[in-house]
C-alpha cells in the first residue's frame, strides 16, 4: 500500500513543480478567471474525496470492507492507478504553459487537440479519476468508494464549468472539438 502513496506524491511533487514553471514563464494577458467563490463547491467535494482517500476513521461502517482484498485485487488497483496518474502527467505535459489550475480563458491560450486530447476533451480528470478508483480498489472500504464518488461528482462540477468557458472563449472550434471527441471517459461521459 505504500506506493500508492509513493506514486501520489512523485505526482503531486510533478504537479506542482509544472505550475511553477507555467506561472513563471507566462506573460501578463487579459485573460477571465473564475472566482473564489465559484472554486468553493468543486474544491469542497475534492477535499472531502481525497480526506475520505486518506484518513482512517474509526467509524466502523466507513472502515467496511466491501471486497476480498487480496494481492489480485492490490495489483488491479495499482495498475489502473499508475495509468491513470501517467495519463494526468501526459495530458498536463501536452497542455504545456496553456494549464492553469483555475478555470482561466484568454490570452494567448490555444486549444489543445493533440496528444491525449484527441482521445477525450479533459484527459487530466479522465486520468485522475482513474488514478483514485484505483487507490479506492486497494483500499477496499466504503470510506474510500464514498471518496471516489466526492471526487467525481467534484470533477464533473468543475468539467461543467469549464466547458462553459471554454465554449465562450473558443466558438465553433470548440463546438466541432466537443462533437468529435467525448469529454473524459469514451462513450460515456
């Protein structure tokens, strides 16, 4: 269990050295962020998924296994978590300095349809949402599943949100990009 937590924090140490560098090397430009306020309801569901991930908690109907853990089951988990960490890392790379963490439009912003993008619209929430279902899977408890699901109802808040924006900004590309490739899992969302 312990490179699942080894695998998130290589992770998150990527993610936030690649903000770094995307802050500093981008110019000031007009661009439309979104404001706090309209961060707080996303940002709430993804803080109550991820402390769900993290902290045991002594309640015993959280802590309920709902599978036979078993090293089948650890292996699946830690599997379709790498992948889905990867594709994150590949879709923040491919996106380069058009990546913000706050739903931002403008500038010289370009729409990215290369890469993992020409597979599904939003491959960063495609690939972690993958990454915690399968920390959820090596978990095994509903704590864990009730996480996932806080997760993935805070992403799709926010994928709605951002669809908004970029639709606004981008017009017609967008609108024909939307058509031909589906937003983060193919066929179904």
């Amino acid at each position: 269990m312990k490179i699942t937590w080894i695998l998130w924090l290589i992770w998150y140490a990527y993610w936030i050295i690649s903000a770094r560098n995307r802050i500093r090397s981008t110019e000031e430009s007009e661009a439309k962020r979104e404001s706090t306020l309209g961060r707080l309801g996303y940002t709430a569901l993804l803080i109550l998924g991820f402390g769900l991930l993290i902290w045991h908690l002594q309640q015993p109907l959280l802590e309920k296994q709902l599978w036979a853990l078993n090293h089948t089951w650890l292996s699946i988990g830690l599997i379709v978590e790498s992948a889905g960490l990867a594709f994150a890392v590949w879709a923040r790379h491919t996106l380069g300095k058009n990546w913000t963490a706050r739903i931002t439009t403008g500038g010289s912003q370009q729409l990215v349809i290369r890469g993992p993008y020409r597979l599904v619209r939003h491959p960063i929430y495609s690939g972690l949402l993958f990454a915690v279902l399968g920390t959820a899977i090596q978990i095994d408890a509903l704590r864990a599943v009730l996480g996932f699901l806080a997760i993935l109802a805070g992403v799709l808040l926010k994928l709605r949100r951002e669809e908004a924006a970029l639709r606004q900004h981008f017009g017609s590309a967008y609108e024909d990009y939307a058509q031909k490739v589906t937003g983060v899992i193919p066929g179904v969302i």
